[in-house]
C-alpha cells in the first residue's frame, strides 16, 4: 500500500519537473540541485563556490530547510539572491518537491541569471527520489561519515552527475581510507567526476569551479 | 493531497506499532531506537556499548539499511544475535515501518534478551515520524556536523528521549562550539540528557552506559 501511494505522489512531482524543466531552459539558467547528509557543508561549500563564480557567472539560490533559516542568511553575505524554503509549512518535509522549487523560484528575477543553485534538506535518501526540474545533480560526502555511505545509499550516488568529497582538511585525524571510497563510488555510478576538496581551507576547489563553469557555459548554448 | 497521503501511512504505522509496544512489554524486552544522520557513528557507538553491557545486559539488535549488511557484519562479532532489515526491498525506504521491525524481530529469541536495539536508516528526518513500538529514543549528532542540526531538525530532537554528541575526539580540529549546540538541544527539548562521547576513544561512555542500564532495570519491573 505504502509503495503504490509513494509512486502516486512521484508521479504528480514528475509533471512539475518537466514544467519547471522547461520554465528553467527558457530562461537559459543551470539548475543544481546539491544533496547531502545533514552537516556535510553544502552551505560551506556554496560560500566559497559562489565567491569564485563573481562576477563572471550571475547566481541565484533557494535553500532548503526544514526549519531556520540559518543558511540563507549565510549565503546572503555573498551579495547574490538568496531564497529560503522551510518545508514545515509543509508537514516538515524531508526533500523539496518540484512545486515548491517553482514557487521559490518565482520569487526570483531569473532573466540575468546563469546559475540556480538549489541546496536541497539535508538527507541522503529522498532527495534522491524527487527530480526538481534540474540539470545537474551533486552530492556532497564528508570524509568523516565514512567509506561505505555510497554503497549505503546507492541511488543518491546513482542519480548525482558529480560527488565533492568535502572536509579533507580532516583526514590526518580521521581512519578514512580514500582510496576505499572512490572505488565504492565507482562501484555505484563508474565514470562520476569525483572533486575532493575542503570548504574551510579551500584546497581542491579549481578543479570543481573549472567543471561548474563549463556546466554553465554549455546550458548556454543548448 | 501528499500530507494527507502521508498521515494515511502513519496511522497505519501507529497501529502496527502499538501492537509491537504490547509484544515487547509482554517479553519485557527495552526497546531502543537509535537514530541520526548518515554516518554519526551509530555502529561504532554500538560496538563499544554491548561490549560494556555484555554479559550482565542480554541485547540483541535488528539493524536498519537501504543497501549492505555491512553494519549487521560489523555487530555480529560482539557475539549479540543480529538481524538486518535492507530497505531496498521496499521501495529503498528512508526509515523503518513498525511492521518491518516486528518481521525482524520474529526473527530473534527474545524470550532472554533484556534489551533490544534498534539501529535506524541514516536519516535525521523520516525515522522522527515513524513509532515502531519502542519504549526510547536516541539521537546521535557528531560533532562534525555542526551546532545547528537540532534547530533545522527539530522534531528527531523534540521525540528523542536522550541525545549522544559523538566524535568529541575531533574538537581539536573542528570550529565547533559546545556550548552553543547545547543550548540549541535545550531550546528545543530543555530537560534532554546529553552525553558527550567518542566511540573512537570510548571516552565519555561510563555516564551513557549508567544511564542505559537504568532504563533496562526500569523496564524489567514496569
């Protein structure tokens, strides 16, 4: 029973997505969707991605929560417009749904700009399950959540266009065995870009800033 | 129409798990849930935990995945009968339905077992909704996650009867704020014991393993 009424409400989301997904090619913006754990650094990471795309690639943000709105007045700091959703008002809701994306986004003025960032709620399971009406799709693994989270949770590594393994800066402390993970990521979804960084030192963000323009550069003449 | 959908299924749920509070009140068996995001260090705390309990507590544990038996592998070799439960069976589900626990728990003798534990999926959002028919809940927050989670996350911090902070061995390294994450668990449940531990040291988990021990001894004569 549980199952059938789940395929029901994923069924409706589809028809948003493809709306949203041709609302969003109109406009010529990238949309990505970012997921993770809770406390993985998505926001971190969006502070100093956002700082490296200006001025050259004007972006937007809708961040999801299910409460506060914590990461929003962080991301505000970086001088782009910023959306906050708190899926309480929905029931609390545990992903954002493609409804409620158009909705944030309608709070936007998209016409100049080139990248949507969605910071989707913090869970590694339903996220997964709900398209958005984005073109890409990145997970974010911390190295102190441990190898295993890709075979764990294999459809969010299945479904993510590329995974950043975050928190480096950590791994001298930590009994994580990097060579262990990529191959479980490979194991799930075999040819996914992989970029290791960290958001507190920075190390490593080229490499993703280089791979993200080039995302948006290629939106741009689809 | 997805809230109403949702509360069908959980009353459904509550049911189910009333009838598994009467079968496990009937074996005098606590039952623990345990609960955080993807990779708090439930397992690891588990292993450190029937190794202190063992052999004056008699537990048995029925561990919750979508994918792997890799935290079932890990438990066994603390010589305590374990059961995995892997969701991807139905559907890849964020949490664990009451009758899923109750199919499990079938599985195990509990005619002698004084404590069963119950290892959620790693999710800090679905498994706060979903009573399985358990006398205490438990949320793991690692330090690595941030100060913030318990006011993005507030129901898993409102439902939970004690709250462990994990991975304290990292402070060191970490721009964390004790402080700060205790008066955000305060806010939001203000009498919650917390227990500051590191299943990597075992530092801390001389107060928490009182504490649990104290809830088997009041189950065996409620």
């Amino acid at each position: 029973m549980e199952v059938k009424l789940v395929k029901k409400v994923l069924s409706v989301n589809d028809t948003m997505a493809q709306q949203n997904r041709q609302f969003f090619l109109e406009k010529k913006v990238l949309v990505l969707n970012m997921m993770s754990s809770p406390g993985a650094g998505k926001t971190a990471i969006l502070e100093k991605t956002i700082k490296r795309l200006l001025p050259e690639i004007k972006t937007a943000v809708i961040v999801g929560d299910i409460c506060t709105t914590n990461d929003a007045d962080r991301l505000i700091k970086t001088g782009v417009p910023v959306v906050q959703i708190c899926t309480d008002q929905f029931g609390g809701d545990c992903h954002l749904a493609a409804h409620v994306v158009r909705n944030a986004a309608s709070d936007l003025n998209l016409d100049h700009v080139q990248l949507l960032i969605v910071e989707n709620v913090g869970n590694l399971v339903c996220p997964a399950e709900f398209d958005i009406g984005e073109d890409v799709r990145i997970v974010v693994l911390s190295v102190t959540e441990g190898e295993d989270k890709p075979l764990k949770y294999p459809l969010m590594f299945r479904v993510c266009d590329a995974a950043l393994l975050n928190k480096t800066d950590l791994l001298p402390y930590l009994d994580f065995d990097k060579e262990t993970v990529l191959k479980n990521i490979r194991q799930i979804h075999p040819d996914m870009p992989v970029f290791e960084l960290s958001a507190k030192t920075e190390e490593g963000f080229s490499d993703w800033i280089e791979w993200l323009k080039n995302e948006v550069e290629k939106k741009r003449y689809e």
